[in-house]
C-alpha cells in the first residue's frame, strides 16, 4: 500500500491532470463555437458538452500512471479525445433516447434543435480525431475503433429481445456501445508509456469489460434512483421500451409471458432487491475478468484505483460509485 503522503500526492497530480483536460476541450470548443451563428451562446454550448466526472480521461491517467510515466501533454491530448469523443455519443444518445437532462442540463437538442445536435456532435467527432492524431497512428487508430465498435453497438440496439438467451446479447451489446471508450482509455494510457502491442491489447480488453460493468452499473442506477440524484432521464430504458440487465432479470421475474407486464410493474420488479443482486453479481464476475486480463503492473495500486473510481464499492457488491479517484 502507498503512504497517505503518496497517495495525496498522487491526487494532487490526478486533479491537475483532470483540469488541464477540461481545460484543453474548453479552449477547444471555444475556438469551434466563436465561428458559428447558433441559437445559444458559445458558453452555454460548451457548458453542455464539457462536464461531467471525466472518468475516460481519468482512467487512462491512472492506466498510464500504473504501468510507468508518460509525458503529460500526450494525455492531456489523449484525455481531451476521448472525452470529445464521449460528449459526441452523448449528444447523439440524447437524441435517440429523446432525453431532455444531461448532467443537470438541457441536453443539446433541447438547447437548439436536433438538427443543430446531430451536426455538432458530428463536428465533437471531427474535433476528436484531429486532436489525437499527433499522437501518432496507433493512439488514431485506437479511438478510430472505440468510435466503429461504439457505432455497431448502437445499431445493435433494434435486434435485443426479452429472450432467455438475451443476456450474452446485453453484454456484447454493452462491450460495443459503453465498453468500447473505456477499452480506449485503457490502451491509450498503456501506449503512452510504450508498452508493447500484446501487452497494450490486454489492457484495451480489461477496459472494455470495466466498460460493460459500468453500463450494467449505470443501468441499475436508471432504475433504483431518482432522476435528481442522476442528473439525467430517470427509466429512460423503460420508457423506450429496451431490455437492460436489470430490466430484463425483472421481465422474466414477472413471467416473461405473452402478456406483457405494465411498465409500472416493471419499473417496480427492476427496482427490486432480487434484481439488484442479480447485476451485481454480474458487475462482480466482469471485473474479476477485468483483473484477469491486466498485465502486471509497476503500480497495481492504481489499476485498483481505475476499477473503484468507475464502480465504487459495487466492485465489491455495495453501493454505487462515491466518484473517489484514489483508495
């Protein structure tokens, strides 16, 4: 275990990092919005696109950090990517799910209108991969990819069902969609300090299972908390009519019959005791994958840590994340 000295020092140096990110894509989005005549103000723009936690850009900090050093400009850079590329899936999802909240804001499309959304989430996209591509062909190839899974995961989304089998779908659905940046987090943290291919493969694959464990996480908070507490659409999933894990469990806890239940009473089933467990114990067995794939690092104290700032204690069966950086 690291002194409390090293730790605080290593919270420090995380916070910095974190700043100087949403540093860089505010700078960015700036540069982009001043040029544009929209229906809101450059600030309020970028007030709904730059935000949040920044879990991506933290894990790839932590990854990095974990398994040697990297120069600090190349994760910033790398960090400032990922999280455009994010903003652009939210700003996209928004629209799909036809959600009005986003990080206790009007999502974008509510801000403008769908067709300004859909163009400056294209342009988010744009922004990323020219802002990675310095970093060479293996960091714009490694996002390039998050982006294709992340695309065909979405895409996916019209063909999962209530079926018995439906649960390897749902994961694989969330390994594409979710799992796919957190996969790029990780490989872009481990290229960064010029770790081989094999070993840089094995840390994108603990990723992306980290990645379905917060999809599945994220999931069970849709259903158990209130819209106030998470700061977007509360049932959103139920709503819309898609299975998710605990939806599903509650689906087939209810019967899983001809006669669809109501969705009061599955919003009711989801927010059940029986399916909390249930995904739980799912988030537990892909972060026991996630730990089974990562190579050995110089600093396993930090891959502890990539793994409890994205599921908090409910890596280890309890609550949901309380967003600490460090043990």
């Amino acid at each position: 275990m690291p002194k409390r000295s090293e730790i605080a020092d290593l919270e420090a140096a995380l916070q910095s990092h974190l700043e100087a990110v949403s540093s860089r894509v505010t700078s960015l989005l700036e540069a982009q919005f001043e040029q544009l005549s929209l229906q809101c103000s450059p600030a309020e723009l970028v007030g709904s696109l730059n935000g949040g936690k920044m879990l991506r850009a933290r894990l790839a900090w932590l990854v990095a950090n974990a398994f040697g050093t990297a120069p600090s400009e190349d994760l910033v850079r790398a960090g400032a990517a990922i999280q455009l590329l994010h903003s652009a899936s939210l700003v996209h999802d928004d629209i799909i799910d036809d959600s009005a909240v986003r990080r206790g804001r009007p999502t974008l499309h509510i801000l403008t209108d769908a067709e300004t959304a859909i163009l400056i989430g294209d342009l988010l996209v744009a922004m990323a991969f020219e802002h990675v591509a310095p970093l060479g062909r293996e960091a714009t190839a490694a996002l390039a990819s998050a982006f294709t899974q992340l695309c065909r995961g979405q895409l996916s989304e019209a063909s999962l069902s209530w079926g018995d089998d439906a649960c390897e779908r749902l994961e694989e659905y969330a390994r594409l969609k979710t799992g796919a940046l957190f996969g790029a987090a990780f490989e872009l943290g481990a290229l960064s300090t010029g770790m081989q291919a094999a070993e840089q493969a094995r840390c994108r694959a603990a990723g992306e299972w980290i990645g379905v464990a917060f999809q599945f996480a994220d999931d069970l908070l849709d259903v158990q908390t209130d819209v106030s507490d998470l700061d977007k659409d509360h049932g959103a999933d139920i709503r819309n009519g898609i299975p998710t894990l605990p939806i599903w469990h509650a689906y087939h806890s209810l019967g899983g019959s001809a006669e669809e239940p109501g969705a009061q009473a599955l919003a009711a089933a989801s927010a059940s005791e029986a399916s909390r467990a249930f995904t739980v114990g799912k988030i537990a067995e892909l972060v026991e994958r996630a730990e089974a794939a990562l190579p050995t690092a110089q600093r396993p104290e930090l891959l502890s840590a990539a793994i409890t700032v994205t599921l908090g204690s409910l890596a280890q069966g309890g609550a949901p994340a309380d967003g600490r950086p460090l043990p």
